[in-house]
C-alpha cells in the first residue's frame, strides 16, 4: 500500500517522522469511517481510491493510474499453470 499510496517518502530513521504521519493520518481516516468489522483495505475497497486521496488530503497524481496495455499479451492472466 506504500508505494500507491505515499511512494517517495524520505528515509529519515531513527523516527521516520513523514512515514509517521502519514500512517496516523490513514489510521485516523480509517478509525472514523470504518465498520467495526472491516480491515483497512476492505474499507478501502468500499469507500473506493478517490474518496480515500480526498479523505486523507494525499496528492493524487497521474503515477497512480494504471494504464498499462501489454498486460494481456505477456502476463499470464489465466488460471491454467503453463510452463
């Protein structure tokens, strides 16, 4: 979920201080909308992509989209084994 997500982020250790933000601005997201039931990335699924980037105030950029045409003829996208 970090690269759709937040990809890019700086690596600041000890405390990754931007990876924190941004995680407890999605758990606060998540913590106010979800069912008691859900995950997190089935209540990603139900709200949908654009309502999460406009719930959480992430940019949404033409790199999230995927637009990709060669997939059918070079991936296996069946569910026969084939070697």
């Amino acid at each position: 979920m970090q690269k759709l997500v937040m990809a890019g982020l700086p690596n600041n250790p000890p405390g990754w201080p931007e990876a924190t933000v941004a995680v407890k601005t999605i758990l606060d997201c998540y913590k106010q909308d979800a069912h008691d039931w859900e995950r997190l990335g089935e209540w990603v699924e139900r709200i949908g992509w654009p309502r999460f980037f406009e719930m959480t105030g992430f940019p949404f950029t033409r790199y999230h989209m995927d637009n990709w045409h060669g997939a059918r003829s070079t991936l296996n996208h069946s569910m026969h084994i084939r070697f």
